[in-house]
C-alpha cells in the first residue's frame, strides 16, 4: 500500500470516507489475507496457501485461478460460507513501523474523500466515529493474531517443510496463479525431535495441517470457475476431477 493515511486527527482534517456498500472493492483479488485465528473455519470453505512478500511468509485464501478475478465475489456478495475478516476492515489496515503498529487508510482504495461528502474520521472533540473505532478495535485484535501467525510461519520457514503446490494440481484447476505454497507432509514427519517441538511451541502445527487439510477445497474453486467465471474457463472434466459432492451450497444473489 502506497502512500497511506495515518489515522489521526490531524492528518485526517478536511478529509472523510466512504464504507464499502459491498464488497466489490476485493472482486479482483485472488488471495485474501487470512490470520490463525480464522484457521477454525476458513480451512473447510476454501483453499489455504503460503505466498512469500518482501521476504516473509504470509498466510492467504485462494479464492480464485487467475490473477483479478475472485471467484467468491460475485455482484458484490461473497458466495463462501466463511468470509475472511480481512473484508470487514477494509480500507483500514495496520502498517508495522519497526515494533510498533500504525492503522492507516488506504489512499487507493477509491473510498477517501478531500471534502465532507462522507463520513468523518473523528468528531469535534478528535474522538473517533463509531464507525471507525469499531473497525480499529477488530483491527488490533487481528493484528495481534497476524503476529501469532507470522511466528508460526517463521517456524515453518525455518524448518524447511514449506513446498510448492504441485503442478498437477496447477492443471486440473487451469491455476495461473504462481507462488503458492503448501507443507511437505513426508519432511513435516521426518523432522527431528528438536525442530518437531520447536514447532509445537510456535503453534505452527494446527496451521501446517489446516493448511494440506484445505487443498481438498480447490473443488470449489473448480466448480465456481463454471458459475462465476473470469477470463480462464474452468476443465471439462471437473467431475472426472474432484468427484461429485452434493453437499455443495452457495448463496447466488443475483
């Protein structure tokens, strides 16, 4: 993020915001940030992956292919059962200045407004909206996960179980999306009792197995590429591939 406005009173006078009306703004994102607090339910609704930025390890949802197109977005309604958190705070964020973390507004976002069409930032007396507090609050409860999360991830990376997703899997889906990484299981059992524990202590372990429990979603990326399609067109064969399974629900809103 470019550029972002730092939350405060003084460098949000004279400017306003608009709440997203739905969520749209995240319809060409791929990869949604997840933290380990979400690891209870977003393992069973979509596929998990490990992407590297800026040299560290992140924790993300594949919701799509291709890169621009989420498939779990669709006229501005998530068709998923679980809906990362990530959605609800948008264009909030927390920027991590050395040990410290700033929440910022996203400049980019299309949501800023120079002038008072929107809502305020702060009343007069430089408290926070209601809006705002209640976004910053979930904010810095997420923030304390993410740095959970970010030290699990390191333990990973440090014991080298970390694998790309196969490039099988990368064709049945059509997936043109690269980087994506998964947890070897054959050198996860193979650790030694040292490094084994070392992930025990950082809470590592419920993530590396949320994480391979998850590629059994990618059916529904499969089969909402047909449903919800961008640019790339899902396999013929999906059936073939994945298996029927009529357990399949999503809420299509027109």
């Amino acid at each position: 993020m470019s550029n972002p406005l730092a939350l405060s009173p003084k460098e949000c006078q004279g400017k306003t915001w608009h709440p997203p009306h739905d969520l749209s703004f995240a319809a060409h994102k791929a990869l949604i940030p997840l933290h380990a607090g979400e690891l209870a339910k977003a393992p069973t609704t979509m596929p998990l992956a490990l992407i590297k930025e800026n040299r560290e390890w992140r924790l993300v949802g594949v919701c799509g292919i291709e890169s621009g197109h989420n498939l779990f977005i669709k006229n501005g309604k998530w068709l998923g059962h679980y809906r990362p958190e990530w959605l609800s705070t948008y264009p909030f964020e927390i920027v991590t200045v050395g040990e410290k973390g700033l929440v910022t507004f996203n400049r980019n976002s299309g949501l800023l407004d120079e002038g008072d069409a929107g809502e305020s930032f702060f009343d007069e007396q430089g408290q926070m909206t209601e809006a705002v507090s209640a976004r910053v609050e979930a904010l810095k409860i997420s923030h304390r996960k993410h740095q959970a999360t970010q030290k699990a991830l390191s333990a990973l990376a440090k014991a080298n179980v970390i694998t790309p997703w196969p490039e099988a899997l990368h064709s049945q889906l059509g997936l043109s999306i690269d980087g994506l990484h998964m947890i070897d299981e054959k050198a996860l059992s193979q650790l030694d009792d040292e490094t084994f524990l070392n992930l025990r202590q950082a809470q590592a372990l419920p993530m590396a197995y949320a994480l391979n429990l998850s590629i059994q979603q990618t059916h529904l990326l499969a089969r909402l590429a047909r449903l919800n399609p961008g640019s790339v067109a899902a396999p013929e064969n999906l059936d073939e591939v994945f298996g029927e399974d009529d357990e399949l629900n999503f809420s299509f809103d027109d």
